[in-house]
C-alpha cells in the first residue's frame, strides 16, 4: 500500500443512516476494495473491479449487518442504513494502493429528563427557605446529564458507558424566579426538561403551618380530655358528699357489749337495799 489515511470520525444517531465515503472518483481497473470492521479486521464488503464484483458479508458477526450494508460501484464507498448502536467502532477500507480508518459512533435516541423535589431534604433559615432537586436518567451512555440557570451551566456529569442511571442534584430557593433546566445531551442531540419551582418546590414554612394545626387540634384534644376528667371528678366528689350529708339522718345500731366484772363478796344482809348500775349503750 503506498500511503495511510488519518482516522475519521463519524455521528450518527440510531436509525439513520452513514455513509463513509472512500474519497475516491473513480476506480482503478485491477483495484480490489476492502471493507473490515472491527478489532479483529472481520471483512463485511468487498468489490473487485476487474470482474465487476460486489459482495457484501451478511452472515459475519452473527448477521450484525444484514440488509444493511450498500456499495458504490463508481467509488468504493460503503452506506449503512438502519444504524444501531452495535455498529458503533472502527471501519477500515483497504484498496492496492490506500489504507483508511473511519470511527463510527452510533447514538442511541435520549430520553427526556425527569425532575423530581426530594422533599425530606427540605432546609430553612432565618432568612430564606430553600428545597433540594434531583434530575435522573436512566439506561443512557455517551451522554452528559446538567444543569443551567437559564443560560449559564450550574454543575454536570459526564459518563462514556452503556446503559446506565445518571442523577445530579440541585438545590434552589423555593422564590427563585429564574429559568431553570436539566438537559441530557450527547454530540448530535439533546433532551431538555423545565423546571417549575412553584410545582416542585414548596416552602418549608408550608410544611411546618400544616403541622401547626394538627398540633393545635391534638393539644385541644387534651384540654377538653381533661377538663372532662375535672368534671367528672368534681361530680363525683359532689355526689360523695351528698351522701354523706343524707347519711347524717341515720342511726346505726350496733350490738351491746358486756364486761363481766369480777364478782366480789359482799356481807348482805336480807334487810340491805341493793343498787343496780344502768348499762351503757355504746354507738
């Protein structure tokens, strides 16, 4: 081969199709054309000029680019329709005479960004209230996850693998009359999702007055419990004490008591007169 081509590098998003042109005007008689992809230089194209041949490989790589793949027969160039990401990576062309490498990366369509309020991280000063944000993505690769202030990048987040779950927080006044956004984006397009403070962010006063009431409503609760409770008592110490006042009337009788004293002697003569002591009734 009598000369090397630079890499170059080419976007596509998934379903449209690429192009990747030989830079040639026309082909020379003996040239045979080479299309090879991969690390392991699997040949998917060829085209022999001399007996007018184009074949193209479907069943390599297990049928990756079957009824995908075009050949020019004036140029040499290979076009693949109905990309997919699987056919992102190193395509080379090899002729007599040339060598030259194409990079393929072929984008996944995004998904649009989903903006939620993490209320439990909801913080206050004496001054200001403010509510914390979180954006998420899910199953995305090659892709950058930010955050503006209407024109201006706040903070982001940058991942180069497949299939995977980005999150990026945001903390925001919850009076703030900016313009915010959460945009995914990757080189050849981008999603972009809006934030509305006053659907998302509400102020921790607003949670602190909805508690207030509750706690207004339980503590009168209490206080009518225990007014309730000195009222009954009151009633019944007022009813202990009526029957007491009625119970005065009565007379409660109980059973007499008798001592037996000890007998003594006496000299009596038939003539003496004797007097008898009265018993005690005892209440």
């Amino acid at each position: 081969m009598d000369s090397v081509f630079g890499e170059d590098a080419v976007s596509v998003l998934e379903g449209d199709s690429v192009s990747l042109n030989s830079g040639f005007t026309e082909m020379k008689d003996d040239d045979l054309i080479l299309w090879r992809f991969g690390a392991e230089n699997t040949l998917i194209a060829q085209i022999s000029v001399m007996d007018g041949s184009m074949t193209v490989f479907n069943d390599v790589l297990d049928g990756r680019f079957r009824d995908r793949l075009k050949l020019d027969d004036q140029t040499g160039s290979l076009t693949i329709t109905n990309t997919r990401t699987e056919h992102t990576g190193l395509y080379k062309l090899q002729t007599n005479s040339v060598s030259k490498n194409f990079s393929l990366t072929v984008y996944a369509h995004l998904p649009v960004p989903v903006i939620i309020s993490n209320s439990s991280h909801c913080s206050s000063s004496s001054s200001s209230s403010y509510c914390s944000l979180l954006c998420s993505v899910v199953n995305v690769g090659h892709v950058t996850l930010s955050w503006y202030k209407g024109n201006s990048l706040l903070s982001s987040i940058s991942v180069s693998d497949l299939s995977i779950s980005l999150s990026l927080p945001l903390e925001v006044e919850y009076q703030d009359n900016n313009t915010y956004s959460c945009v995914l984006n990757n080189p050849i397009s981008n999603q972009t999702q809006h934030l509305d403070i006053s659907q998302l962010c509400q102020p921790c006063s607003d949670s602190a007055s909805k508690t207030v009431p509750i706690s207004a409503a339980a503590a009168g609760s209490l206080l009518i419990g225990a007014a309730v409770g000195i009222f009954c008592i009151c009633r019944k110490c007022r009813k202990t004490d009526e029957e007491v006042e009625t119970n005065e009337d009565e007379i409660t009788y109980i059973e007499p008591m008798f001592y037996k004293r000890k007998p003594q002697k006496l000299d009596v003569k038939e003539d003496d007169h004797v007097e008898y002591a009265p018993i005690a009734n005892r209440r």
